[in-house]
C-alpha cells in the first residue's frame, strides 16, 4: 500500500507511544496492538519492526528483558528514563509535524 | 493450539537454515514466528505445521531474515564501542590515571630520547604485533566456547573481533610505519604522543580488558544468556 511510506517515518515514535502506554511489550505484540489501533490499516512489517527496536535498544532508549514462556523465551523491550524523555520529545515533535501538515493539506481549516 | 518444544527447536533450525547464526537473534525470531503460527491457526487450524511456518516466514519480505540480522549485527557493534568508550574513560579517573600520564611521559621521552622515526616503527610494529597474537589466540578461544556451547552470541563475535580494530587503525599504522619525516616542533611530537597513547589504550581495552571480562558483559547485555547457563 502506498500509504505505508508515510508512516514508515513515524514507525520509531509509534513503538515509543506504544511502549509509553503498556510497560512492557514483544515484537509480535507491537504488530498486533497496531493492527488492532489502526483497524488493520497501519501493517508494521517484521522486517522494518525489529532492526528499529534493536536501534532503539542500542540508542539506550529501551532496555530488554528475558522471560521464559513455557517452552520458549519472549524478548520484551521497555523505556528507559531516557527513553521516557526521549519519547516526550518525539511526541510533541509529531504533533508539530501533523500541525504543518494540517496548514498544508486543509489550509481552510487551519486558519479558524 | 500451542507449539510443542520439538516444534520450537525445529524453528530454532529454520532460523539457523536461514543464516540466522546468533542465538540471541534466533531466540527473538522464533519466539515471532511461534506467535504468528498460534495466530494463523486459530483461523486455519487446518494447516500443518510447515505450511503454518512458511505462510508466517512470507510476511518477513524476500530478504527473508537478512536485514534484521544486519541491523541487528550494526547495533551491536555500536553497543560494543560504547563499553570500549566507557572503559577508556576510566583511564582519566584515580587511579588508573597514574598509568595514563606515565604512559604518556614514557612515550614522550622515548620520541625525544631515540631517532624518532625509528621509535615510531617500532612501537607501532610491537602494537601491530600485539593485535595480531591477541586475535589469533581470541579465535582460539572463540571457537573452543563454541564447541562447549554450540551457541553463538553477536556481541561475542564482537569482542572476538576487536569491533575490527584493525580496520580502523590501518591508517594509524601506514602513516606511523612508512612515515619518513622527524617531527620538529614540540606540539606535533606532543599530538603525536597523545595518539600513541590513545591507541594504545584502546588496544589494552578491546585486546585483554574485555575480552578478560566477557561472561560478566555477555550476561549483562544479552538477558537471554542467562536463561541458557542457567545462572
């Protein structure tokens, strides 16, 4: 779908949204939450989901932990105090953004 | 209907038949792919379990598990700098500052002392040399955890490599070995010494002082470690 580009920009402040609001989450728990947010029509693709959580990670944003779930183990990421701010940032930095492109989409609108 | 265990080592199997080498990367994606099946047969419950594991595979696009092996694999090494960074700084804090400032006094009386040319060629071909033996029995290592294990971990792959060390200082070393110049002015033999002791201090690090610590950074970083050494 052609609209997957313009929320493949926003995928990071999603998952920190996300992760703001439940504690604790897994990969395959993101995509699902979001589907299900979205009435399916946001699809974050496996492929694009883990390499922006490692990042994340990385970055010292999230931090993992380990639980074991019967036969498997299940990776879950949380915040970080960084990433609590961290996220507050971007937060307000996609309200700003979709501020703009109200101006530029519905200018009518913007001006009341 | 839940996956089995024999079910979920098969898909340990899949991941590593899909050059997915690194046990902390295969447990994240099969733990994905084991929630995806349960999902898929909840609406097919019909399908076997292959066909369940391969309609679940499709959605990871055709590079498969590569790009997430990738990025995962740049993330780490990023990680890996950060401990390497966090150590260095150490060695401007008591005590460990003593040896850092009397590195650099030795250094530096050393490029007085001696033709500096030849001083220079020589502590560069003793680091080089340094580096070299230290990998070499690193690799050894490496590969005796792995045969006790048969488990591998990126961020050991890491600290076995040296995060390429010798990569980055290739440059150091052509311009420090083939240099044919003395250097006159105090300040240039001054950067010079500070450089010296800089790479000197990242080869300890990354050569002997992580490599010497890695159960205690494999558990800290890789959570999944201890599930499997049943610390």
């Amino acid at each position: 779908m052609e609209n997957q580009k313009l929320y493949k920009g926003s995928l990071q402040t999603i998952i920190l949204k996300l992760l703001e609001e439940n504690d604790k989450m897994y990969g395959y728990e993101i995509t699902q939450r979001t589907k299900e947010i979205t009435n399916g029509e946001l699809n974050i693709t496996e492929g694009a989901l883990y390499p922006a959580l490692h990042k994340l990670e990385a970055e010292g944003t999230l931090e993992v932990e380990v639980v074991s779930i019967g036969n498997r183990m299940r990776k879950y990421y949380k915040l970080t105090e960084q990433g609590t701010k961290e996220t507050a940032n971007r937060l307000a930095e996609m309200k700003e953004f979709l501020k703009t492109m109200q101006h530029i989409v519905n200018p009518k609108l913007s001006l009341e | 209907m839940k996956l089995n265990t024999q079910q979920i080592q098969e898909l340990y199997k899949f991941t590593r038949q899909h050059y997915v080498e690194h046990y902390d990367v295969q447990t994240e994606l099969v733990d994905h792919l084991a929630n995806d099946i349960e999902h898929i047969w909840e609406n097919k419950p019909n399908l076997t379990f292959e066909q369940a594991r391969d309609k679940s595979f499709k959605k990871f696009g055709v590079c498969g598990f590569m790009d997430i092996v990738d990025e995962r694999t740049k993330a780490l090494e990023k990680k890996y700098w950060k401990l390497v960074w966090q150590v260095f700084k150490q060695f401007f804090k008591l005590p460990q500052i003593i040896f850092t400032i009397t590195l650099t006094i030795v250094l530096y009386q050393l490029f007085k002392a001696f033709p500096q040319k030849a001083t220079f060629a020589i502590i560069s071909a003793i680091i080089l040399i340094t580096i070299i033996i230290r990998l070499i029995f690193l690799q050894r290592q490496k590969r005796k955890r792995f045969s006790e294990t048969n488990k591998k971990w990126l961020l050991e792959d890491s600290i076995y490599r040296l995060g390429n060390l010798l990569l980055f200082l290739n440059v150091f070393f052509q311009i420090s070995i083939l240099q044919t110049r003395n250097l006159e002015s105090t300040t240039m033999l001054l950067v010079a010494t500070f450089l010296y002791t800089t790479v000197i201090l990242i080869v300890y690090i990354t050569a002997f002082i992580l490599p010497s610590k890695i159960e205690n950074i494999l558990e800290n970083q890789h959570p999944e470690y201890n599930f499997v050494t049943n610390r």
